[in-house]
C-alpha cells in the first residue's frame, strides 16, 4: 500500500478525538510530502538537526512534535516552531524550554515522559517524580510551557497483557491531574491496544512509512 493508503487504513481504524502523528525520522521530505498531500499534518521528529532541516524546507501548516530524548542544550534551535515537545523527562530540561520559549515570545505545549517500562533503555520520570513537579512552587512560576499530559514507552515486548499494565498504569495516574488529558503512548504494533488503555495520541512511522531506514 501507498504512504497515503497507509494513513487513510490507520485513520479508519481510530476515533476521531486520537491524534495520529506520522513518526518521519531518517524519512525522505518527499515522503513526508505524500503523507501531508494525503491530509497528514502532524508529525514527529527525533533528531533535533533533522527536524529544524525539514521545518525550513516543508509547508508551513505541519505540527511538528519532537518526540526523541532532547538535550538542553539543543533546545533553543526547536523553540521557535516546535508545536509539541514529548519527552520532557526533567525539571531542568523544563526550565530551559520555559527559557527558550520566552526568547522567542511563545508558550511551549510539553509532555512530560513517565517512565512505564520493565527495561533500562528507556527514559522518563517515575510517578512521584512526576507529582513533585507538577506540584512544585517553582514548577508553577514557568509561564512560557504548557504542560498538556503525558507520554511514556511499554516495554518492548510480545506480552500482551504487560504492555496493557504498563498503559493502565498512565492513565491511572493522569486521573489526578484532569488538566492534563493528552496522553501519548502508543506506536505501530501497539496503538490498537494504547487506544483502549486512553491513549489520546499515537506516534506510528513504520505502518505508514514503511520500515526505517537506520543507515542515515
């Protein structure tokens, strides 16, 4: 199937209030520029030096989510456009953002990254460390983020029913901060499953894209 069968079969198979986010890392700009002639207009970047190249040279209507590990140092070259930031996995990555995003006279929607999954490799805070912040003085004097949920990664793993814990997990703990409703879990084996756990929000690249390209 084509890019823009791809997303026509995703689109049919989830409500409406899901967003779909095309993942378009090592993605070609005339890849990209199928999904988005096919009505596709979010997507998600996880290389901040590949995401700023494809901003200048793609239409201006994307919303671009940055969905990888972000450095603090790397921040202020996403600032002045970047629509969603996911992985937001420290206080003091926050208060860079909130910097930068006050440089640029804009306020920055975040995700914070809680970490869900049985395995070392993935980032992200645990719940307590995610309550702290969010009921933090300090937190509440950043007036240049938004915070609009939470994102987080299952354990990479056949086992049905530990990747729908690890989702029931999320959403149990957003209950206690209602504000912050977008949920962002879920990826191209798994956002079936990630939808009936809450998920507001998938990242799919590989079902829409094709297999990635690791060799850029």
């Amino acid at each position: 199937m084509s890019i823009s069968e791809n997303i026509k079969h995703i689109r049919s198979q989830i409500p409406e209030n899901v967003t779909l986010i095309a993942v378009s890392k090592t993605k070609p700009n005339e890849m990209l520029l199928e999904a988005y002639e096919s009505g596709q207009r979010h997507f998600g970047e996880n290389y901040v030096q590949e995401l700023v190249d494809k901003e200048a040279k793609l239409p201006k209507d994307i919303h671009w989510h940055f969905i990888g590990h972000l450095q603090s140092n790397k921040v202020k070259y996403i600032a002045p456009f970047v629509y969603l930031i996911h992985g937001v996995d420290s206080f003091s990555l926050l208060k860079e953002i909130n910097k930068q995003a006050q440089k640029n006279n804009r306020v920055i929607d975040c995700l914070l990254q809680i970490y869900i999954a049985q395995e070392e490799t993935k980032f992200g805070l645990d719940f307590k460390e995610a309550s702290d912040i969010l009921n933090s003085v300090e937190f509440k004097e950043l007036k240049n983020i938004q915070i609009k949920g939470f994102m987080a990664m299952a354990s990479n793993t056949e086992n049905e029913v530990q990747i729908r814990k690890e989702f029931k997990s999320l959403k149990e703990f957003s209950k206690q901060f209602p504000d912050y409703n977008t949920l962002s879990f879920g990826m191209s084996g798994d956002y079936l499953l990630a939808i009936e756990e809450g998920s507001t929000m998938i990242r799919v690249g590989s079902s829409i894209f094709g297999e990635r390209n690791y060799k850029k």
